[in-house]
C-alpha cells in the first residue's frame, strides 16, 4: 500500500446521457506481469454441467463443498479467486443461476474533481504564486490547483502521473511548468519523472519535457527571462543532479551537465544576463555560463564569510546583482567582477560576495522580488515575513503566528497584499496592517481516516498529524480542528449524527460531540493500531476492527455517548482491514490483511460463520469490504492483494466508487462481479 498524501479530494458523480466506451484501464500483458512478478488473481470458475463455458476467460465453476460439521447447510455454487496463489472462496448468490449470464455495464456517471482540501508546503518551497486570473496556483499530491479566493472556486490542472515537486510560472503570467517524481502504474511500469508545461487559461498540456531524462524526480526548475522564456532549466533528483537546459517549445535538451552531489536547492535563469543559470543548495553556490550546447561553471567563493550550510533561496535585484538567502539567516549579494586570471590570457566575470545582512532568525527560506522593486523575505525559525526597501533597509515585518508553521514561500498578490505558503500546509493572504487569514489548509501529514456525516453536508478527517478536521462540503471550509494525543486511522459517524468514533494508531478511540468537538468518551481496544469502525444502520452497535486480528463489538445506548463491551470476534488470521454490518445488526462481514473474508453472527456470541454460503443472501447495509461476490470485479488481473485501497457503494446502490494504490478513483457498477467494467479513473495522487 502506498502512503496516503496528506490531502483530501472531493468529487461530484455526475450522471452522464451517454456511455463512453472503457478504454481497458485495468488492461495488463504478459509483460507487465513478469515486470510485477505477481501471482495472477485471475477468477476461475468452473460450470456446473461440467465444461468450461468460457474458455478465453480460464474460468471454472464447481459445486460448493459441504462441510461434515454443517450437514444441514444448503449447497451453492461458489467461486475461487487467487490472490498471490491463495485462494478466495465467494459464494454465489441464490437469485444467480448462471454466472455466465450474468451482464455488468460501465456505470453511467461519471467522477468530476470538484475541490481539493490542501497544500503541499511542507517539504516544497516557492509554490504559490497569484496568476493574472486572480487564482492562486499551488499544488498537492499530483494535482496542481488554481483557486480563486474571491469566487471561492478550484480549476485542476490533472495532467501529471505522479506527485508534483516543483512550479514555475512563464515571463508571461500565463504558461506554467511543474515538475513530478518518480512513480509506478498499475502493472509495475515506471512512470518517468518529467516537466509538463500547459496553459493555465485552457489548463492544456503545451509540452511533456524529460521523459526517460530525469530520475527519481524533478527538483527544481526555472523559465528563462532575458530571452522571453524560450528556454527552462531543470534540476533533477538523481545523485548527481543533473542541470539540462531545454528548448522547451521544440522539445530539445541544448545542454546538460552534472552540478553536485550535495543537494540543490535552488535554480534560476539571471534576468538580464541570458547566458548565466545559477544554482543553490548545500554548502555551495553555482554561477553556470551558457554558451548555446555546452554549460561551465564557476564556484561562488565566500572568502572572509561563513560559508552557510545551505543557501536556501535566490533571487536578483534590479541592478542585475545576485542575491541569497541562507540557513544562518544572511542575505548575501553577489556582484560580478572582472578579475585578471593569467598574465597575457585576459580577464574573465566572476561573482563575489559585496555584502552581507543578517537578515532573520533562523534560516530564510524564501525571497520575492516585488513589481516596486523592493523585496520580501520569508523566514524559519522566527516565522517573520520582512518587507525590505530598494536598498535593503529593513522597512516592515509582521510574524506569522506559531500554528501556521515557518515561511515556506512568499508570494505579492493583489495590490499591497501578500501571499504566504507554510510548512504546516497552510496559505495565508493579507497585508502588513490588517494581518493574515486563511485561504488554504489540510493535515500535515498522511491522512488515513475519512467519515461523512449521515445527513449534512460535512465529513472528518483524521491523521497522522493528529489532526481531526470537520469540513464543509458546500462551503469548502473548515468546521473545526481538534488534536489528538496520537494519530487517527479511522472514522464514522454515530447514525444520529450527534457523535464520531475516531480509531487511533495505538489501540485508544475517541468519541467526540460532532458539534462542540468535545471529548465524550475514551475506550482501548488491545495495543495495536485500529483500521475500522462502523456503527450499525440503527446506532445500537459499533464495530472496532484492529491490526491485532480482532473485531471488538460494543453497544451503543444514550445516542452514541454510552459503550459497553458486548463480544469479540476472533479467526481471523491477519489484520482487519474493512468491515459491514448487516441491515439486522446479525452478521458481520470482514476481509483482513491476508485477503480472508470471514462472516460473524453477532447475536450468537460473535461466533465465527463457518457455512459461508447462509450469508450469500444477506443485503448489507453499507459494502465496503473489498473482497466478495458482489465487489470482486474490481480487482485488476495481475493483483498483489495492495491494489485497492478503499471502496464503497452508493447510497442508491448502483455503484461502486473504488481508490487504488495508482493514484486513481474508479467508478464500476454494482454488483461487479466480472471484471474489466469500469470508468477509467481519475487521478489524484499519492505521497
């Protein structure tokens, strides 16, 4: 399973008059298969009347085994699927007679991102940016986002595979380049790292740059100015951090040279000078003379001054003069001087530190040259933003309070207003008189625990930050935030709405008053982390499922504020991963980590169903399990058993939304019991 981006993405399914025609996006080869090294999860069945009913599909149908214990059980038909070599057993349901004719269609909606809740600031710098549109541009996980605070709408760029590291924005405030890392498809192929370049008013892609060039990711990049941003420079990932040079509209790397083995930070096209490219990072500062095909460096020297751990950011005042910021808190302007080299060999530029400003506390992780000409600096430690005059005078400076985190980018926005993205994932916009407000906000780190609220129009998330949020799903804001004491895996709210279990890493769960985010109650189940809870429809029972093999079972009483320990379900094998209650509050049906489906008869001491075939005819209040009859098709052929993440069907009952582990939401109908029957999926991305 791949980490979960500390982001959450919300959709609107949309109904649409016509069926597009799937374009196979569970399709896999045989070499992508070998390339996976995964034990095929193919069905197979095995009709009845003894041959194969369909022989392309390697299918089989068999009659269900009865167990000696369970003489009184009735027969059925039932299926096996492998996955890794182990097989799954799914009875058939008694209104199915024939699998083989059993007819599933693409769904007719269909999935729209219609919000994003988030920002990726955390371990990126220099990413917000105010656009001509009035949006602001920033991005999370594999999205890049345009919003505009005053109309309070989102457009999505959705062009990229993989997560987005790094933005540049054109000379002309309109084309965009973002950079992506690494990332791996469904059947196990690399997806190359690689510079996308589209158009922010279309949102169309102008340029895929890099593709088989780059590794592990894209660093940092920066459109060139001297020469109307004809060319880009890239910085990627790889160990020796390779700087190209590209003639983007055309497509061409011009140049390419290995910079360092430290880290880079940092780079920029000079201005005014089209011939100089300059990089940052550890302990160094690169002044690179481009001649057209070849690039040559020179070493920034830092003589009587300390030289920096890192030198963290650039920028260029406008008598062409570099400046940086640093890990000490010092800003440093580089001017170039001609020095003689060699008697009788000339003189040649070099760039020398002409002086120096303590600047911050801490490190300056940011610097932005404003249309005025003066300059703003964004700081670390003392989370000061410093607005400085043209020569460098320190004019105005506000802190930005402690909850937000330290400056991570440092935009001008609209008239005399500031733009300010964080390290705890929050963007700011105000002004040095009236202070800063919240424009954009999500968790800080993995985000693993989702519930929506039974009928409004709010859902939880909690984290591995800690971090429980209530956001609005019509306003696309925050509700309220409350820190736990360790962080939360799993949600749901009580059928009455009036309370949300929260299930934490440790074993603990919390019950909070859905309104005031009081604390109702405090219940430890075991010592390991817990991976589900789910309420019965009537709010009478709560289910806990944990990664030490156990599903604990409570009642509920005074409307989701009293629990009593009722039973405890033990068999299973592995971990519990998803759970569902029936309509009755009878059985449970649960899969765990080891791909097993189990049922449980509640009322009966929470004992182990072992004729599974009595619940082939339950209908179950909520399916989110990932493994059964009714679901089984959405696995794709080649599966390792981590492919889906999440899955749940609609309320109406006709469709299932599914989340994998490729940065995707599909939609399938429901049932699904065949396979290859879905929308192609809409990507969102993944940390």
């Amino acid at each position: 399973m791949r980490k979960n981006p500390c982001v959450c993405v919300f959709f609107s399914v949309k109904r649409s008059s016509t069926v597009e025609k799937s374009h196979g996006s569970w399709e896999s080869s045989e070499d992508s298969r070998n390339k996976l090294m995964r034990a095929a999860s193919a069905s197979k069945l095995i009709p009845k009347g003894g041959k194969n009913a369909d022989k392309h599909k390697d299918v089989i149908v068999s009659q269900a085994k009865i167990s000696t214990r369970e003489k009184n059980s009735q027969e059925g038909e039932y299926i096996k699927m492998f996955m890794r070599g182990r097989p799954i057993t799914m009875f058939l349901p008694s209104d199915v007679d024939k699998y083989y004719e059993i007819k599933t269609e693409l769904p007719p909606e269909k999935l729209k991102l219609e919000w994003i809740y988030g920002y990726r600031g955390r371990d990126c710098r220099a990413n917000v940016y105010l656009l001509p549109t009035g949006e602001i541009v920033y991005f999370i996980a594999s999205v890049v986002v345009l919003f505009n605070y005053e109309e309070r709408t989102q457009r999505h760029y959705l062009g990229h595979t993989d997560c987005v590291k790094c933005l540049a924005v054109h000379p002309d405030k309109i084309r965009i380049a973002t950079g992506q890392l690494a990332g791996v498809d469904k059947d196990g192929r690399l997806l190359h790292p690689h510079v996308r370049v589209w158009d922010s008013v279309s949102l169309m892609t102008l340029q895929v740059i890099g593709l088989g060039t780059f590794e592990r990711g894209v660093g940092c990049l920066d459109f060139s100015k001297a020469d109307s941003g004809m060319h880009l420079c890239v910085i990627d990932d790889s160990n020796e951090h390779m700087l190209t040079v590209w003639d983007w509209q055309k497509k061409s790397k011009v140049a390419e040279i290995k910079t360092t083995n430290e880290v880079v930070l940092a780079v920029a096209f000079h201005p005014t000078d089209k011939d100089t490219i300059i990089t940052s990072g550890k302990s160094h500062i690169f002044f690179w003379t481009w001649n057209g095909n070849s690039l040559a460096r020179k070493q920034g020297i830092f003589g009587k001054y300390e030289k920096p751990k890192f030198v963290q950011c650039l920028a260029f005042l406008g008598n062409g003069e570099v400046l940086t910021g640093d890990s000490g808190g010092i800003l440093l302007i580089w001017s170039r001087t001609t020095v003689e080299t060699t008697p009788g060999k000339g003189s040649k530029g070099v760039y020398q530190i002409s002086r120096q400003i303590k600047a911050h506390d801490g490190s300056v992780f940011t610097l932005c040259q404003m249309r005025n000409g003066m300059l703003l600096t964004g700081g670390g430690k003392d989370r000061k933003i410093i607005l400085w005059d043209h020569d460098l005078n320190p004019e105005r400076e506000i802190e930005v309070p402690d909850q937000y985190g330290t400056i991570r980018a440092v935009a001008e926005g609209k008239a005399d207003q500031v733009l300010i993205g964080t390290s705890r994932n929050f963007i700011l916009r105000g002004t040095f008189n009236d202070g800063f407000q919240v424009e954009v906000q999500g968790h800080t780190d993995e985000l693993w625990g989702l519930g929506t609220h039974p009928f409004k129009d709010l859902f939880l998330t909690c984290a591995q930050d800690r971090q429980v949020c209530m956001w609005n799903s019509v306003d696309h804001t925050l509700e309220w935030t409350r820190l736990l004491d360790e962080p939360g895996h799993c949600a749901d709210f009580h059928p009455s709405g009036t309370v949300v279990a929260i299930g934490t890493h440790s074993g603990r769960w919390f019950v909070l008053d859905a309104e005031t985010r009081d604390l109702v109650s405090i219940h430890t189940d075991g010592n390991e982390q817990l991976s589900v809870m789910r309420y019965t429809v009537d709010g009478t029972f709560l289910a806990v499922g944990s990664h030490d093999n156990f599903i604990y079972v409570y009642t509920v009483t005074d409307n989701g504020r009293k629990y009593s320990r009722y039973g405890k379900c033990s068999g299973h094998s592995s971990y519990i991963t998803h759970l569902d209650w029936s309509p009755e509050n009878k059985f449970i049906m649960s899969n765990s980590g080891d791909y097993e489906i189990l049922y449980w008869n509640i009322p009966d001491g929470c004992k182990l169903i072992r004729n599974r075939s009595e619940c082939k005819d339950v209908d179950w209040v909520t399916y989110t399990c990932v493994l059964g009859f009714q679901v089984f098709g959405v696995w794709p052929e080649g599966s390792d058993g981590t492919d889906i993440n999440a899955l749940i069907r609609s309320h109406n009952r006709k469709v299932i939304a599914v989340a994998d582990d490729f940065c995707k939401v599909h939609l399938f109908q429901y049932p699904c019991s065949k396979a290859k029957v879905c929308l192609n999926g809409l990507a969102y991305g993944a940390m």
